[in-house]
C-alpha cells in the first residue's frame, strides 16, 4: 500500500517538473530529498527520460525527407540568383555611365535654387529684424536721454510686436532677456526719482507752507468778497505746462501718444501767466511722481505705486506731526512746525487734483483726521508750559492763520477754534498772573497820599485816567488835591488794559458779540474778585502799614467801587453788547471794593485797637494808694497821651464815610472801657484800696470828656458815653459805697446800676476785703473793723444775689 502511495507521489513530482519553470522546481526536487525514496524517485526519472528520447526521435524520422527535399530546392535556386546578380551589376554600371552628365546639371541646378531660397528667406527676414533693430536703437537713445515713458512705450512695442515677427535669432533671445531687466531698470529709476520727489517736497513743506500762510494772510487783509479759490495757491498750469510735467513726449519721438486723461492729469484752469502766483509747482517739480505713476501703471503695477506713495506720505505725515521738544519756547518753533504742515497738505491737495485715483479724498481726509489729532495733542502739551501772555496770544494769532489756510483747501478745522476757546482759560489764567504781579507793584509803589495837582493841565490828565465826577472838588482853585492816591488810576487803567488784552484773543475765533461780551466780562470778573481782591488784601495785611494808609485804602476802594459801571460801559462799548442784554453777566466790581472796604475798616479797628493796647501797658496804677485828702486829682500820663492821640487820628479820618470814622471811635472807646475793666479785675491783682479806685475813677472821667467833645462827628447825644457806662456805674458803685440801692433794685429796668454785673462787683469788692484784712492787722480802729464786717455781709448777699439768679 506504501508503495503505491509512493508510486503516485513520485508521479505527480515528475508531472510538476514537467510543467514547471526550472527556475521554480526548487522545492520540488527538496521534497523528493527530503523523502526516503529518491533511489527509486531516480529510477522513476530515468524511465521517464528514455520515454520522451524515444518520442523525439520518432518525430525526426516522420520530417527528414521534407528537410532533404527543401536542400535540393535551395541549390537550384542558388544558381539562378549567380545570373541575375550578373545581369543587375552590367545594367547599373551602363545606367552610371550614362546618367553622369546629368547628375552634374541636377546638382548645379540645385545649388541655384537652394542659393535663390536663401535668398528669398535672408530678405524676408531682414524685412522682420530691422525693425527690431531700429527699435531697439531708439529704445538705447531714450534710455541714454532719461525718457523712461517713451522708452517703456517702446519696450511694449518692442516685445510685442517686433520680435515676435523676427524670430527665433540669438540676438531677439539676448533683447528678449534683456526686456525684463530694461524694465526693472526703468522701475527702479522711476521709483528713485519718485524717492528724490518725495524727500524734495519735504525739504519744501515749509517754504510751500509758509508761502501758503502768506497768501491766506494777505487774502485775509484784504476781505475780498470773492471766494478763495483752493488751488489758486497751487497755481494754475496750462495743458502744455502739465503734459510736460508728465513726462509725456510726444508721437514722433516713439512714445505711444498719451491724452491727458489716459496720462492721469486733470484739466486745469488756464490762465495768463501774469495772473499765476507761486505755489507748490514752483517750488517743487511734480513731473516725476506723474511721470512714475504712467511706468507704473504701464507695468501693471499702479496699486504697487499707490500703496508706497501713500506709506511713505504717512511715514513723512508722521515725522511732520512729531513737534521739537523745544517747540514751546519761540513763536519761531510754532511756524516751522505749522509751515511744513500746511505745506505737505497744500501738496497732497495738489496732488489730489492733478492724479487720477493716485490719492483719493477719503485717504487725505483720514491723514487730516490724523494730523488733527496729533496737532491739537501737541498745542495742548507744548502751550501748557507757556507763562508769556503776548506768546500765546501770537501763537493764538498763528493757530487762527493756520486754521483759515487749511480751511481754504477745504480741510475742517472745527476742532483747532475749539482748542483755541480751551486756551482762552489758559491765556485768561497768564493774564492774571501777569496782572497780579502789576497791581502789586502798583500798591508798593503808591504813597498812599491824595495826588495834589497844580494846573489844569495835571487835573485833566488823571481825569482822562480815571472818571472822577466831583463838581465840589472841580469849582476848587489850584493847587488842590484829588481824595484818591496814585493807585486809583493806574489800577483802572490796568483793569482797561486787561480787559483789551481779552479782546485781542477773542478776535478771529468767529465768535458772536454777545460770546465775546459773556468771555470779557467772565474773565474780567476773575481779575476783580480774585487777582485784584487778593492783590488789595494784601496791601491792607501787610506790616507796617499805618492808620493813614489805611484811611486812603477804604477811600480810594470807594472811588473804585462807584467807577465800575463806566467798566460796564467800556465792556459793552468796545463788543457792541448793550449793558442790559439778557443773560449778560455783570461785573463783580462793586463786591470786591466792598470786602477791601470792609477788610480795611476791620484792619483800622485792629490796628487802632493794637495802638491803644501800646498805651495801655504803659498804665502804672499803685493800687494800694491810700486816698488822697484834698486837692483834685490829675489823669494818668499814659490816659492823657492816649486821647491826645486818639485826637488826632480821628481828625484824619475827616474823609472816610461817616459810619467807619464812627464805627472806629466807638470801637476805640469800647476798647478802652473794656481794658480798663480787664485791668481792674486782673486776678494778679489781689488788692485793692479806694484810692486806687479814685485814680481810676479821675482817668475814666478824662476818657469821658474826651466822648463827650465829640471827635467824630455823627454821634447823636451821648452815644459815645455808653462805652463807659460798665466801668463807670461799677466805679460810682464803690466810691460812693450805695450798696443798698444796688442790692434792693437788682433787676430792675430802672435800677441806677443796671450795667453792674454782680460777679465784678464780687471780684472787686474781695479785693477790697484782702486791702482790709492787710490793713487790720496793723490798725486796730474800730471804724476799720467795722468796714470789714459790712464788706463781708456785702459779698454774702452779693453770693446769694448770683445764687439766686442762676438758680
């Protein structure tokens, strides 16, 4: 069974060789190796060898005669070919033989015909390359002339035209590879240009900017009625003129021809040309930004040209705008700066309307809104650290000049007039610093003495000054003397300076009569209540300044105080605003001169008060005297030098308003009551005796008298004597000892002692009791004792009299 499982495996082995590639019968031969069997695998192989000889051999025995039979065939064949082979080399050579004159005129007519082709094609493609050559001649010559516009115009045609025509040649391959860099040399040469362009017109603004101010200026001069036309600072070229500053030549050089309009220049107005005026134009040639616009646009690359030339307008925008660090200090550095910024707007308006598209208004305006921003920034910044009132009223002028120009091109300037009213606060702050330094020096340098004037000549000139309306003081001959001092008139004509000073600011700011009107009297109410009234209490507070100073300060603030309306009337005179227009505000003069009034009335009071004071300490009573026995006795010395001087004070005091000279002598008085009181009850004091009592009482008389003499006059009876009736009725109380009709009619409206206050009458009345008790302990009368019992039953129902009361 083994064997004839391995018959069969052997077979189907042979059957894979068999059919097999040999180069795949590999594995087959591995598995008959890797078997037991491959003895009788060979012998298998071998049978199967011999089968297959025997069948070829059996195929070659079945086909030799055909083989044999095709040989005979072949021979026979072999002898035919030997004659033709014969024939054909006898019948060539006759054919060569005779065929060779021939040939020779073939080939002489064909070097005819091939020359005459020649011929034909050099001509017809001289005919095509000559052009080529005489373009690209005239392209060298307007290379060599700088006419970069024609020379791209001819490049095109160059490319376009010619040298597809002429063909394939070495020298169309060396121009057509020269094409592209003649372009870029073109482009590069127009983009220099147009960077040379851009750094001549910075270097131009400020000549453009201020020729432009200067014009505005003279326009503004003369208040023509004819509207300012924006271009006509530009000035007007003819179409002659702007075809040239193109660039543009004309046909016959070779350049394309080029309209105005395709060239992007608008039309201008003409005109003669001795109506033109300088301008941007004669300052700076504009041809080679139009003539790099065309190249650009030629080349296909206009968006390119349009977006550089407008960075690098911004990027010059930006350095125009930036203001020096020093700007500040000269109205030189304002100038500059507005000139070289009106100088490149003038340009970028001229620009504007001689481009098509190159900058538009939307991009001009978004500069402008730029510029605006940076302008006013920098005017905000650089005008704050200016403390010189005619510098900012100059750079206000500047700024207004600046402002019509632009706005004569159409530029808004809204916003710098609202800046300008931001700096009327700032120039109005200068002005009253300016105007506090003036009024002092006015006030230190004035002498404070009525100005004497000796013709009528001097009468007329401080009346011109100041409005002085006083018919008494006219009809008085010379020399006479006005009540006011120096101060009077110069501060009024101080307060008229500052007021004009306002006004030149508020000129040009097209503002409204009543605006200007509402701004001066506003401002000129900060210089009243504020500068001046500081100013005046100043002068009345400082050291050192006299009762008689004093005095003319209360009457030259009166003066002042009643020419306040003849301001009203100048304010409204020079803004044709009548005083009595609705909402009008009113000067706060007449307040202000009031508190001076009122501050030097209450600085005489003080001072008057602070002299008596000096007097006072110099009062030297002995109050333990012992009561004088006959005789009259005399004031004190210091009382008597205090009245003479208090005399001749209020003598000065003849020209003050009634109410002060009165209202100083009462206070005077009062104070002189009280400080005697003051002294009386000093609790140093300790003790006191009668005969002190009586010294006082002599020098309270004296004080009096001089009450009753009268030394102001107004007082109506013996008003003045009430100062004294506290110390006076206390003094009768103890001199005359009339203690039961003190106590009995206590609080009583007709009590004798009405202004005896109990509590120094107990004060007192100790002091006497201490003088007593002293004076028994040496003495031994009866009488003394006697007087010091009664004291001391005083002083207990003087004790119960408060008790009672304050119960």
């Amino acid at each position: 069974m083994a064997s004839v499982e391995t018959a069969a495996e052997h077979e189907r082995i042979l059957r894979e060789i068999e059919s097999t590639d040999p180069n795949c019968i590999g594995p087959t031969l591995r598995s008959v190796y890797d078997g037991q069997e491959h003895g009788l695998f060979m012998e298998k192989l071998d049978v199967r060898i011999r089968n297959h000889d025997r069948e070829i051999e059996k195929m070659c025995n079945h086909h030799f005669q055909g083989f044999v039979d095709s040989i005979t065939e072949l021979l026979k064949v072999r002898g035919e070919a030997q004659k033709l082979k014969s024939q054909v080399t006898e019948t060539n050579k006759r054919l060569q033989d005779d065929g060779k004159e021939l040939i020779g005129s073939m080939e002489e007519l064909k070097q005819c015909r091939v020359q005459q082709r020649n011929i034909s094609t050099t001509i017809d493609k001289l005919s095509h390359c000559l052009p080529v050559l005489e373009t690209y001649g005239r392209l060298q010559e307007q290379m060599r002339a700088k006419r970069y516009y024609p020379a791209l115009r001819t490049l095109e045609q160059l490319e376009l035209t010619c040298l597809p025509r002429a063909g394939q040649y070495r020298f169309c391959s060396i121009m057509a590879d020269n094409i592209p860099k003649l372009r870029s040399h073109i482009r590069d040469t127009a983009m220099t240009q147009l960077r040379d362009f851009l750094e001549s017109i910075r270097k131009h603004s400020d000549k453009i900017g201020e020729t432009a101010i200067k014009q505005a200026q003279v326009q503004r001069s003369l208040d023509s009625s004819v509207p300012t036309q924006p271009r006509a600072l530009i000035g007007r070229r003819s179409r002659r003129e702007a075809s040239a500053a193109t660039g543009v030549e004309d046909d016959t050089q070779g350049g394309s021809p080029m309209s105005e309009k395709d060239s992007g220049i608008l039309d201008v107005e003409e005109e003669d040309e001795d109506d033109e005026v300088p301008g941007a134009h004669d300052l700076v040639d504009f041809s080679p930004v139009y003539r790099c616009l065309h190249i650009y646009t030629v080349l296909g690359l206009r968006d390119t040209f349009e977006n550089y030339y407008r960075k690098q307008r911004r990027k010059q925008a930006r350095l125009v705008l930036q203001p020096h660090s020093n700007m500040h200090e000269t109205l030189e550095g304002y100038r500059r700066y507005f000139n070289q910024i009106v100088g490149f707007f003038v340009v970028e308006d001229h620009i504007l309307h001689t481009t098509q598209g190159l900058v538009n208004r939307a991009y001009v305006e978004e500069l402008w809104e730029l510029a605006l921003s940076k302008i006013v920034a920098a005017l905000r910044t650089h005008s704050s650290y200016c403390d010189d009132p005619d510098l900012v009223l100059d750079l206000k002028n500047l700024i207004v000049l600046f402002a019509d120009t632009l706005q004569g091109y159409g530029f808004p300037v809204s916003q710098l007039f609202d800046m300008l009213l931001e700096m009327r606060e700032q120039y109005g702050e200068i002005l009253l610093k300016r105007w506090n330094i003036t009024f002092r020096q006015v006030l230190d340098q004035d002498n404070y003495s009525p100005i004497p004037v000796s013709t009528e000549q001097e009468y007329r000139q401080y009346t011109s000054q100041f409005p002085l309306q006083d018919p008494e003081l006219e009809k008085l001959p010379f020399p006479k003397k006005l009540p006011f001092s120096e101060f009077v008139p110069k501060v009024y004509c101080q307060i008229k300076e500052f007021i004009y000073a306002c006004l030149k600011y508020s000129e040009d700011l097209h503002l409204s009569s009543t605006e200007v009107d509402d701004m001066i009297r506003k401002s000129t109410n900060l210089l009243l209540t504020r500068t001046l009234s500081h100013c005046l209490q100043y002068a009345i507070k400082k050291k050192n300044v006299g009762l008689a100073e004093l005095v003319q300060v209360i009457i030259n603030t009166t003066h002042l105080e009643q020419s306040c309306h003849f301001l009203e009337e100048f304010i409204s005179n020079i803004t044709n605003v009548p005083p009595d227009t609705v909402n009008a505000a009113k000067l706060y003069g007449t307040s202000t001169f009031k508190d001076a009034r009122h501050a030097a009335e209450a600085e005489i009071y003080t001072s008057l008060n602070a002299k008596i004071d000096q007097f006072l300490q110099l009062a030297d009573y002995n109050w333990l005297v012992a009561v004088q026995g006959g005789g009259t006795l005399a004031a004190s010395d210091y009382l008597v030098d205090l009245i003479a001087f208090l005399n001749s004070t209020f003598a000065v005091f003849t020209n003050l308003p009634g109410k002060v000279a009165q209202t100083a002598c009462m206070s005077a008085c009062k104070h002189i009551s009280t400080s005697l009181m003051q002294l009386l009850l000093d609790p140093e004091i300790r003790q006191i005796s009668i005969g002190a009592l009586q010294q006082l009482q002599t020098d309270v008389i004296e004080c009096e008298s001089f009450a009753s003499a009268g030394p102001v006059a107004g007082f109506q009876g013996d008003t003045l004597l009430l100062a004294f009736s506290d110390l006076r009725q206390l003094l009768d109380l103890f001199t005359q000892w009339d203690w039961s009709t003190y106590l009995a009619d206590y609080g009583k409206p007709t009590c004798k002692y009405l202004r005896v206050n109990p509590h120094n009458a107990l004060a007192l009345l100790e002091k006497m009791k201490e003088m007593g008790r002293r004076s028994t302990v040496f003495q031994f009368r009866k009488t003394d004792r006697d007087r010091q019992k009664l004291i001391d039953t005083i002083i207990k129902q003087l004790r119960n009299l408060i008790t009672q009361h304050h119960t």
